[in-house]
C-alpha cells in the first residue's frame, strides 16, 4: 500500500502520474489518473468532480485504488 504521508512520497506519486497522463492512451483511464494526480495536488474534491463531471463516489474509489494498487489498477504493466 502507498503511503502518501510525506511531501516525496506525494510529489513523486503526481510525477508517476504526470508521465502516465502524458503516454496513456485509454481516455477513461487518463480521467482516473488525473482525478488523482489533482488530488494530491489539494484540489478540492467537489472542484474535481464539477471538472471532470464524475461523482465524488468515483473520486474516493480511484484514488484507494491508486494507494493500493499503484499504477497497475490503470492498465500499466511495469
């Protein structure tokens, strides 16, 4: 499980998504990633989900999947 309690840890999480958003071709599962990568990046959940049009249920979900899962919820195979 990721831990998300330190400012590397973070930082390094929306780095991993950055580059995953930016080679990604699967639109829905660049939706999911950048759903995450601005949460961490403190945006507000209601602000996400007014943005990305996705219910504040989804949110939650992806971002548990991503700690637990790390990127290989999202289709990468490193």
């Amino acid at each position: 499980m990721l831990s998300l309690q330190t400012l590397p840890a973070k930082t390094k999480a929306i780095e991993e998504l950055k580059t995953f958003i930016g080679i990604e071709r699967d639109t829905r599962q660049v939706k999911k990633a950048l759903a995450v990568k601005l949460i961490y990046q403190d945006y507000g959940y209601e602000t996400i989900s007014g943005i990305l049009e996705v219910s504040l249920g989804a949110l939650s979900k992806w971002k548990q999947a991503y700690e637990r899962d790390d990127l290989s919820r999202y289709g990468i195979r490193s």
